[in-house]
C-alpha cells in the first residue's frame, strides 16, 4: 500500500513571502475549485496533467502525477494521457513527461 | 436530438495537397489512438479539449468541445474544464475557451 | 476627453452559462486582485499587456490596451512596451501586438 | 510565372506609430539578419516557417509562406514541413498550418 | 547593502562561439533598447520579469530578478508581480517563479 | 571523427512502461517521417532544431543538435539559426540553446 505524496510545493515553502499565493493556492484553488463537485478528482486529474504535460512544466507534473495516482487515475491510464498527448501538444512534451512519470512510478513501485 | 457535427477538418478539407498527413490523421490519429481502450473516448475527449484550451489552439478547439459532447462529455462539465483551466493555464485561456464554447453551446442549442 | 472602454469580456458576455468563472473574474481578479496596493494598476496594467503581447493572446490583448491607457500608461510607452518585447517574445508576437495597438489608437483618436 | 508578393507586414503598415520597431524589422532583421552569408534564405526560410508553424503565429505564418516560396522552397517542401512538424509541436499546429498553406497555394495558384 | 550581481549569462559565457548574438544583446539589447528614455529601467525590468515567469523561461528568470532588484523594483513589488502571474499566465508560472524568486531572494539577504 | 550519438532518449530508456509511445517513435517517427524524402535529414534537422530551439525543448534539443551535426548541419550553421532564432522566438530561447548547444559542441570537441 503506497503512501507516496506530494512533495511541499514550491508556493507553501515559501509561503511567508508569497501569503496572499499560499493563501490562494490552500482556500482557493485546493480548497474550492478541486473540491466542487461539476467535476470528479479523478477528472480534474486527467485534465490537469494533460495541460502540465502539453505545456512542459516539469516540476509541477510530477507532484500531480502523484496526486492523480492518490485521485484513482490509474498508470496504465497516465500512460496513455502521455500518449494521447504526443499527438495534440507534440513529440518533445510526451519525452519530457515520459521521463518524469517514470520517475514517479518507480519511487512509488509502480 | 442533436446532430451536430464536428466541421470537416483543415488536414480533410486539404487532403489531396497533404496525403500523408491526411492518412496519418484518419488512420493513426483517430482510427488507431482515439479507439485504444487504454483510456475512454470520454476522457480522450476531456483531456483533449484541456490541451486546446491551455494552448489557445481556438480553431481546433471548436470542433473538439463538439466532439466532447458527443462522446457524453455534458456542457456542464465542459464548462468545468475551461474553469478549472483558468488556474492551470491563465485567464486569457480560459476567457477565449469561454467565447468558442458558448457558440458551439448557442448552436447546439443547449 | 477619451471614452473609450473596453468592450465586455467574453466571460461577461456569458456570465449565465459560466457563473463561478464570471464570480471569479468580477469579484477576485478585478475586485481583489488588481485592487491591492502592493502594485499600482500603472504597473499592473504594464505587466498584464506585456504578458499577453508575450503569449500571443490578440483578443484579451485589445481590452488590455484598453484598460492600459485608462489606467495611465500613455501611447508611447505601449509602443516601447511591444518594441521591448520584440526581443523577448519574438517579433512575431510584436508584429501581431503591433496590429492590435495601431487599431485601438485608431478608434481612440490618438 | 507567379508575382505573389508578401503583404505588408503589420510592423510596416504601422511604421510611423512604431518607428524604432519598423526600424529594426527592416534594418535589422530583414537588412542584416536574412543576408548574412552563414546560412542561406532558403534555410532560413524553412527554420522561420517551422517556427511561426510550431508557435501558431497565424497571421505571420502566411507571409513568411509567400516569402519561403519565393526564397525557393518548393511547394512539396512546405507540405512536408508541415507534416513534420505535426510530430514535434503537435497535430493542432500543422492543422492550422495546413488551412494558411492551402489558402496560400490557392492564391498561387499551385 | 547587497551587491548581488546577475551572473553571466549563457550567451556571454559562449560569446567567441556566438559572436553575432552576444554582439547584439551587448549593443544592443543592453546598449540600445534598455536605455531608450520611453520607458524606464524599472518599467522594464516588470516588462520582463513578467514575461519571463509567463513563458516559463526559468534560467533567464534568475537573473532578471536580480536586474529587477538592482533596477529599484522592491521585494514586495516581485511577489505582487508573481502573484498577477498566477491568474495571467497560471498557477504553475507562479509556482515555478516562486521557487526562483525565494532562492534570489536568500541569496541576497532580503 | 566524431562518434558523439544522441543518448538514449526518455521514451526509448521507458519501452517497457511506454511501449506503444516507444513503437511509434521508432517505426513512425524515425523509421517512417525521417526517412521520407520529400526532404532531407539535413533539411528536417534544421527545422527539428528551430522548433526545440523556440519551444524551449531543453532536455530534446540537446539530442537533437547531435543528430543535427551527424545530419550534416555545421557548427557554425547551428550557432547561426540559434542567432535568428533569437528574432522569432525572443531572445530568452536563444540565451537557453546557446548554452545546450556550447555543451555539446565541447563535448564533440568541436
């Protein structure tokens, strides 16, 4: 059974400096927007790492590789979102997600 | 009942000056990668039109959001995604996906 | 004496069938957001117009200029803005900004 | 024997407003850059093409289609590029690609 | 009272193998543009910095903070900066600028 | 004479999580696109290099300027489509490529 989790994010390390981001990101985005129910973790998973994948933004993919793995997003399916993906956002962006969620699978024996 | 269709693609509507890409396309694209049971036609269709949106491929977008809706995506979750999307790719991203989808929305009639 | 505002935002425009998006936009971004202190709405405008010549967003674009010269930033200092980022953004984003600015200076007789 | 000129770019028609920018785009970019020796039009054609295709920069890409033409690439070049560049920036880019190119082809008469 | 300096940046460090290139951000980038009077070297480092933490060019972003910083742009004017980002450019921008920001800020002591 | 080759991309270093992503790079992209001679590799790694170059690729553009170089582009015509490309994708791509490229030229030893 995996207990593998986020690492802090970037924003909460440094929430003494960006407060009124930190205070966003908890109550707002993690707090309200993942939260309503028009859409299932599980989906606003999907989507969120579609758009980390298509948009190349490596540091914040891995962490919701984690989250969409705790969200029920299964690996063979994140797999394939990096599949789909080679198609719609390009070559490169799949490689560079390729590499991080391999990453993410083998720390959590996956 | 609707019968709202996508639009004949650009690559359809110029397959005679772009074969290979028009093959690739309806062979590859949509007959091979969006038939695999990996992922549901309904989750290709939500992180496709994700992908669209944060890249701010309006044209491609339009007929993807009709897609969506055919593949049981409801309005009332597309119009979750493009919320969703306004934290993960911008406002700007969100404001255009808005516009497309309320004209596909207005000519769907629902 | 200028009148000239922006027209209304496609989120506005679709506010019944994107209420939370709406809300958010109304009473966060602008209610909130662009309110606080630790940033003039002068630099807020500076750094919002840069952003979307940057990434190439022509219809959120043109309200920006809008709000820009409202909030203060002249003409010559939009023109310096678009010709900076010719070098930081590429020239294709300047050209593209070039056309939108030309034509609300047009409209707003400047 | 075909006389297609590229129309005059948005920087140009508004030289007088963006006299610095219009400057550089002619002195600079097109004056010096395109001319030097170490790479040839041609090639530089094809890398500007690829790029303007590869960020969705529309409206610029139709100019720098009539300019890659006219530099010497063929026609069947263009159209694979654009195939090309459907597996590194993603099927979107060359859809909207593929539109521009066959509107360009058409007004050629190729 | 800090003297925290950019550190060379990539093109200068290469600058016998890029003659052309650093040629051209010494004179200029730097020599030219940055000194034109339209706009002023604080106006310009928001200019930057802002589209920097939009394209999500992290390296260059390191060193624009601290031409920032140097160019009179305070500490709470950058988090103010980043925070706008995260609603213009979206969250992960911000996040991956909080990161950079939080490190050149240590460094320096503020 | 050199006998610097690519390493081993992300996709191919996980064929056994990502095999049909693996399948296609190998037999389609490589085995199929490269190879058709509509254009050459030369001409391919050309616009190849632009597009990692202007997306900000870091990771891929560095496999792909050693496929360049054993393609048959030259250093010096790398250095120089890195320098106009620092026109269409602003000057942050071109400051990132600079020091990618720099690394692989020593390391060639060239």
């Amino acid at each position: 059974m995996t207990t593998q989790q986020p690492r802090q994010s970037a924003i909460a390390a440094r929430s003494s400096t960006f407060p009124k981001l930190n205070d966003l990101t908890q109550n707002l985005v993690f707090g309200d927007i993942w939260e309503r129910p028009q859409l299932s973790k599980r989906d606003r998973s999907l989507i969120t790492v579609a758009t980390l994948v298509a948009l190349y933004r490596t540091d914040q993919l891995r962490n919701h590789l984690i989250r969409a793995l705790n969200n029920g997003v299964t690996k063979e399916e994140l797999v394939e979102v990096i599949t789909h993906m080679a198609f719609y956002a390009g070559w490169p962006t799949a490689a560079n997600a390729a590499a991080v969620a391999g990453e993410v699978f083998d720390e959590r024996g996956i």
